[in-house]
C-alpha cells in the first residue's frame, strides 16, 4: 500500500509474451541461441496462430447466421483491397483451407483481376481515341454550315444480273466467305465472279484482255457491283490486289453514260475525280484510265477526256483537256487546292470522288486540303475510300462523308500481302550500305530499296553506281522532271534498281518487282506494309521483301513487325521473338473491342496506349519538326 509521501505507483498490463520475453533478457546474461532456422519457425508459427485467431474471430462473427460456414468468398471479399503479393501469402498460412480449394480461389481472383484491367485499357483506349478523333465531319463547308445531310445512295442505272439477283442471299454469304471478303453496311450488292455480270462494254473487255486479265480479284468481285450501284464504298484490300480497277472502270463507265446522254461542253467537268497522294501514283492511276477510254473510242463509242492535275508538269496540258470539257480528273491535292482556287477548275458537275490511299493522305496531314476540297462539290457525289491500311481512327472519320457505306475488306486492313517472302537482317548501322550488295544478289532486277531520309538516299543511290549497278533515285527533294525520268527508266527496264524515300511507297505499281530492300525500318508498321507491297503484286506473283535493322530501330515498331511477320505466316527470327515473348499478346483483341492491336496505327505489337506513332504525332505537333520525308515535305511537293 503506497503511503502518502511516496511517489504515485504506475499502474499498467504487460502482455504475458513480452512480459516473457523481457524476464528473460532480465533474468541474467544467458541468451541460449536459437538457429537462424529455428527461429524463422517459431515465427511462422507465430504468425500462424495471429492467422487462427483472425479466422476463429471471423467465424464467429458468421455464427449470426446458424450453419454459415467460413466461406472463401468471405475471405476473398475482406481481401479485395489487398495487392496480390499481400493476398497469396495470406492464402499460403491458412491451414485449415485444402490446397486445391486455396489455388482455384486464386484462380478466380486473378481472372477477376484480368477481366478488370482489360476492361481499365479499354475505357483507358476509348479515351485516348475519343481525344484524338477528328471533330469535324469529312464534309464541304456549305453543307456543314447549311447542316445538310444526304440520307441515301445515289441511283443508278446499273443491275447485277438477273440470274445472279435470283440467286439466295446465302449464296453470296458463302461466295464471300470462301474468299475472305469481310462486308459490313446495309443491302450489300452480291459479288460477281465475272467480268461478264458486270455488263462491261466490248471496249473494256478488250482493254482488260490486253492487261492480261480475264478474271476479277476478290476486292474486283464484290467492289466494282457496289461502285456500279452507287453505293458509297470503304475498300480496305492489301496492296497488288487489283483495287484501282475497282474505281477506274465504274468512273469510265459513268462517264460513258453521261457523254452518251448530254455531250459535255466547253469548260464543263470534270464529272469524276480521283485523289491521289503522291504525283507518282496519280500518274499511274491516269496512265490507267487512259488505256480503258482509249479502248473504248477504238471501238467506235464516244470520247472520255481525262486530265491529270499534278505538281512538276505544266498547269497549261491539264488546261487544255478542261477546256474542251473534262470527265475525269486524276489529282494531287496541292495542285488540285491551287486550280480550285484561282478557279480554273470547279467541281459544281462532279459527282464521283475517290480518294486512293485515302488514310494516307489524311495521315499525311492533306486533311485540311481534302476538308476544302469537298467544299467545292455542289450536290450529293458517290465516295469511295481506298486504302491498304485503314486505321480505326481514320475509318471513323472516313465514315462522316459516306452515306450508308458498304466496307468491303479483303484480309485484315493493314495486314501484308502473302505474296511477299519477308525477311529481317540485323546488321550494323555502318555496314549497311556495303551490306546492300550482297542482298542484291538474291534476286533478279528490278529491285527497289527504300531508305526513309533523302540523304540516304542519295548516298545510297552514289555507292551503287560507284559500284556499277544500274540505279536511279527518286525523292521529295528532286524535281519533278528527274522524279519522273527515274520512274519511267525503271519501269520500262532500262535501270535495275530504284532507291527511294516513301514516295515511291505508297499504290506504286511497277510490273514485276522482284525484290524491296529497306535500308532502314520505316517510322510506322503501316509504312513497312506499303513498302513491301510493291513486290509479288497481282494475283499469283512471289516477291521477298529483305529489311535491315539495327539496334537505332525503334523497339515498338519492331514488335509490331513480329508480329506481322507471325501473322503472314513468316520466320520470325530470334532477336524478334525474345521481343514478342516478353511482352504481352496484344494481337489478340482486348475483351468488348473488336481492335486488334493500336487503334490509332494498326501496330499489333501495342496498343493506343503507348503508341510510338501517335506519340511522334502528338510531339511534332508540339514543336512542328519533321523528321521524315515525306512529313517534311508540302503539299506542293505531292
Ligand atoms: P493494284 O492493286 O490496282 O495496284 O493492281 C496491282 C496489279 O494487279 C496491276 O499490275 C494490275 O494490272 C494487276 N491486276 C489487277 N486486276 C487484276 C486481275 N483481275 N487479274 C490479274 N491481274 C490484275
């Protein structure tokens, strides 16, 4: 008892453990060792009985409910906020939990894991593509500003066949089916396996028999029905498929009609236009259409005037053929923006618009271009989208100019020809120009070699001739003149060997390519995908595509190509495998989106997430420097 001038006694409990444990380091000097083993023991044992108790009191706290059992959704529900390492060690110390009954728990936990962080990318992506999305619609500014809105296809006077119209709708289904024709929209036209059902004049006929042609491709089968009905039309089909007939033929035909009709006056016109993003490849595509119409006058029809608009060649040859009145119109959109402005060419008569490599062109930042040139249109047109690779965001977008579109897709957009042998070397960023030798011997000519820099090319294209190889050179930087001088020898066979920056990439057809060698790995997959398919073009050609890298390429665009590769069914070398294995499989859609791999870029080796492209895109904005060629390059330069 503590008397009153004794300090006040401190009251206090000491829990039997520590009061133990202290007595012992009290009781003397002693310390009898305990093993590193043995004590990590009685620490889990330890822990094992905290464990029981938590549980006894869990359990108790079910009693509420007679008969409840300590159930694992219990456990696992009280669990949720803990991260996985914290969750599995507790799962490890509970011993009155069977084995299998703890991992099939586990089990459900990590699904639910999974099935959240998909669902976290999607929206994630969702965000990120909403951000990025083009805001105003694909429309010409009168029609905006007047808020008009075209509900339906334009008529024409074109059937399918009566026998093929009697025919089941499943029979189509399964004609696309065998042939991998992918369509979506409304009425889809049915696909027609001849040329005959699509009731071509002797004129066309004769001119598809001089090409060597006598039966369409599946793009040809299912497109050019849809074109000649009026629909509006999104072809995505991997390059060398045989898309330009699908809208050169339909437009000649119009045109054929329309001249039949109503001669085409003076300064009329043009009644169909095509654009194209590069000088060469609306070249090519006029080249092409000339063959059709001048086919057509040899048998005696009517006159179809075509014009090229293009920058490099005189504006006065074009002038001439639109003067006397013009049908169709094959443009860039530099040249094309210029003769609409000075209006030296208006577009009130035309209602045929198609835009060849369509994403490209938008990609290529022509949007604004190809935004002012739909303000020139007077009334409703039939657009037509072509492209190789079509990227949802852009396809998207595409969709705010169509009425009721029909997709027509042959093989996944952005997928690479399987014509094409495709093979990656790793060489050494030095040694690649000497490295170029060697891979020329592989095949014969022609080959083409992409570099994506005009420096590289030029110096390239300096090494080969020191070298005795027969090479012309084309980029943004030459002019016109030289551009198409180097063109024209390499595909009448005159010269072996074409180098290039991306100009040349893009709908090129140069008959017979043997072989495309890529300096370097372009900036983006979808390049890669344009580059190699300039090679093993049209139904039944073999090409090899040999693409060197080094360790400056980029690690995401390597994956993507993996992953390509994989998809075409290639060798995938080593170095690209490690790359694939350590990551996820972003190939595989992510749960509710239909998106394989980037939504903004078609990469399937990431998704929108980290996309080096859109992050490129999203920098360059930012402080306006282009690196590539062809981004550094205007309008004019197309
Ligand atoms: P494109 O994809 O339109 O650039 O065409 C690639 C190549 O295929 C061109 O050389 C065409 O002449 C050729 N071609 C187009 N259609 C067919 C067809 N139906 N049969 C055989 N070759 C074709």
């Amino acid at each position: 008892m503590a008397t009153s001038g004794d300090p006040p006694i401190k009251r206090y409990r000491r829990d039997k453990q520590a009061s133990e444990e202290s007595d012992s380091e009290s009781s003397g000097p002693y310390v009898p060792y305990v093993s590193v083993r043995d004590r990590r023991k009685q620490q889990l044992a330890r822990l094992g009985h905290l464990e029981k108790a938590t549980q006894s009191a869990s359990v108790s706290a079910n009693v509420g409910a007679p008969g409840t059992e300590p159930t694992l959704e219990t456990k696992s529900s009280s669990d949720n906020d803990h991260d996985d390492e914290g969750s599995q060690e507790d799962w490890g110390r509970r011993f009155n939990v069977s084995l299998l009954d703890q991992h099939t728990e586990l089990k459900r936990m990590a699904e639910a894991k999974k099935v959240s962080a998909a669902e976290r990318q999607r929206r994630e992506e969702q965000k990120i593509l909403e951000s990025v999305a083009e805001r105003t619609a694909l429309m010409g500014v009168a029609e905006l500003a007047k808020g008009i809105q075209y509900e339906e296809p334009i008529k024409t006077s074109w059937k399918p066949p009566r026998c093929v119209l009697a025919q089941p709708e499943s029979r189509n289904e399964r004609i696309r089916q065998n042939l991998r024709i992918l369509v979506e929209g409304e009425s889809v036209p049915p696909p027609l396996k001849t040329f005959n059902h699509m009731k071509f004049p002797k004129g066309i006929m004769n001119g598809l028999v001089e090409k060597g042609i006598s039966n369409p491709t599946p793009i040809q089968m299912q497109g050019i029905p849809t074109v000649l009905s009026g629909r509006d039309m999104i072809g995505i089909a991997f390059t060398g498929s045989g898309k330009t007939l699908v809208f050169v033929l339909p437009i000649v035909m119009f045109c054929l009609e329309q001249e039949t009709m109503l001669p085409f006056i003076k300064n009329e016109g043009p009644y169909g236009l095509v654009i194209c993003p590069s000088r060469e490849l609306a070249k090519q595509t006029f080249d092409i259409v000339q063959h059709y119409t001048q086919h057509l006058k040899k048998c005696g029809l009517v006159e179809i005037r075509s014009c090229l608009a293009i920058g490099g060649v005189p504006v006065s040859e074009c002038m001439e053929i639109v003067q006397k009145g013009v049908h169709i119109m094959v443009a860039t959109p530099g040249r094309l923006m210029d003769m609409l402005d000075k209006k030296m060419v208006r577009l009130d008569v035309c209602r045929y618009l198609c835009m060849d490599e369509a994403d490209r062109m938008i990609d290529m930042g022509f949007e604004e271009d190809v935004r002012t040139i739909f303000s020139y249109f007077r009334g409703q047109r039939q657009t037509l989208l072509f492209s190789a690779t079509m990227p949802k965001k852009i396809q998207n977008f595409a969709r705010s100019a169509l009425v009721k579109p029909v997709t027509i897709n042959v093989g996944r957009a952005g997928a690479a020809s399987l014509n094409v042998r495709q093979e990656v070397e790793a060489v050494r960023a030095e040694a690649r120009t000497v490295h170029l030798l060697r891979c020329l011997q592989k095949t014969q000519p022609p080959v083409l070699i992409f570099a994506e820099r005009k420096q590289d090319v030029d110096a390239i294209h300096e090494y080969l001739l020191l070298k005795g190889v027969e090479a012309v050179a084309i980029h943004g930087g030459k002019d016109q003149e030289e551009r198409s001088r180097s063109v024209e020898a390499f595909r009448s066979g005159q010269k072996d060997v074409l180098v290039a920056t991306d100009v040349a990439s893009k709908g090129l057809d140069f008959a017979d390519v043997q072989h495309v060698i890529n300096y370097d790995m372009p900036g983006d997959v979808e390049n890669y995908v344009h580059r190699i398919g300039r090679t093993g073009r049209a139904p039944g050609r073999r090409g090899t595509a040999t693409t060197l890298v080094s360790r400056a390429t980029d690690e995401s665009v390597l994956r993507d190509l993996a992953h390509l590769l994989r998809e075409a069914k290639q060798k995938v070398p080593d170095f690209l495998l490690e790359l694939i294995n350590e990551t996820e499989d972003y190939s595989a859609p992510v749960e509710d989106t239909d998106s394989q791999g980037c939504s903004y870029c078609g990469g399937l080796g990431h998704r929108i997430t980290d996309c080096p492209k859109l992050e490129a895109v999203q920098s360059k904005q930012a402080s306006n420097i282009g690196r590539r060629d062809y981004l550094s390059n205007t309008a004019a330069d197309y």
